[in-house]
C-alpha cells in the first residue's frame, strides 16, 4: 500500500471503520489524527464520528459531494475534504497560468480565492489601485510585500514580486489572469 510505504510513523487500517472491537484493539483513543477515506460519504462520517467518540484528537473525512462538506464540520468533523475540490483546485492552478500559489473555491466552484505572485511584466505593475480597471465581481483583499500585509486602498501601487490575494467570483477570473500576465 502506497499510503503506508509514504507514512513511516502512521498506522494504516484496511478494515471496517465501524468495527468498535477493531478501532479500540488499535489504539484509537490514542491517534492524533484518524482520516476516514472510504468510497461512501456516509460511511466515512460514521467511521469519524466514532473516531472522535472513541478519543482520538482530531478525525477527517472524505466526501465526494461538495455540499456534504459543511454539513460534516457541522456535526463535528474537524476537516472535511473533498477529492473533487482539490482535484479542480490544482487543475485550474496549472491551467490559468503562472504566477498563482494558491486557490480556494466557495459554493461549488461559484467563488474563488487566488493568491498570484505578480512579475515585472505583469500589466497591474506599476499603477494605482483606483486606475485599474478590475473586472465586476472581483477585489484585491490583500497584498503581502516581503513581511507585511497590507490592504490596499485604491491609491496602493502594486509592485513586482507582491503577493497579491483577490477574492472573485468564477465569471471574472479569465479576466482577472490577464494583469498577471
């Protein structure tokens, strides 16, 4: 198994997540982390709700519906992932361009979060804020130059190597990589 060759001091189970005599003979109440990551989203909230139940510090669960991910945090998952999010989210990293370092989506996609590392020749280089003419339904939120954040009013003048992070909704972010280009 891949997972166990990769995690030299992790405890990987093949079995049934909901065998309490399993769970307890393992040490349950003793794992720092368990992660449930079977091909049913029901049973992968079980099994970590009974992780947690049982005492083990912190429990994850796989879901593969996107909208089951809040539900599950809600009653008690500590993190909720789902494999299609992450899958979307590293596609569209090396598909929109270079400069991106990080990307979050919100509502199935319908929101973004993107971090981008502006270059010299980037079009948004060199301008004010307030003279930049940003697509509807987007806003630089921050801009980390070396050690400091700032949040930038509209007479900021971005500059090369910033870090700039932009919040926007899915329509705007073809336009949106065109000033980081």
């Amino acid at each position: 198994m891949e997972v166990a060759e990769t995690l030299e001091n992790a405890l990987i189970l093949n079995g049934d997540g909901t065998d309490l005599n399993l769970l307890r003979e393992e040490g349950i109440e003793n794992m720092d982390v368990v992660i449930s990551v079977t091909d049913s989203d029901e049973k992968n909230l079980l099994c970590a709700l009974l992780g947690k139940q049982l005492g083990a510090k912190k429990v994850i669960a796989r879901a593969d519906r996107s909208d089951y991910l809040p539900l599950f945090e809600m009653v008690g998952i500590d993190l909720a992932v789902s494999p299609r999010e992450a899958t979307v989210s590293e596609v569209l990293k090396l598909t929109m361009g270079r400069g991106i370092q990080t990307l979050t989506t919100f509502e199935g996609e319908k929101a973004e979060i993107i971090e981008y590392t502006v270059s010299q020749g980037s079009k948004i280089v060199g301008k004010p804020l307030n003279k930049v003419k940003f697509p509807k339904g987007a806003l630089i939120n921050m801009v980390v130059r070396g050690r400091d954040t700032i949040v930038p009013r509209g007479d900021f003048i971005i500059e090369n190597q910033d870090r700039v992070v932009i919040f926007s909704m899915a329509s705007a972010m073809s336009e949106i990589e065109k000033f980081f280009r």
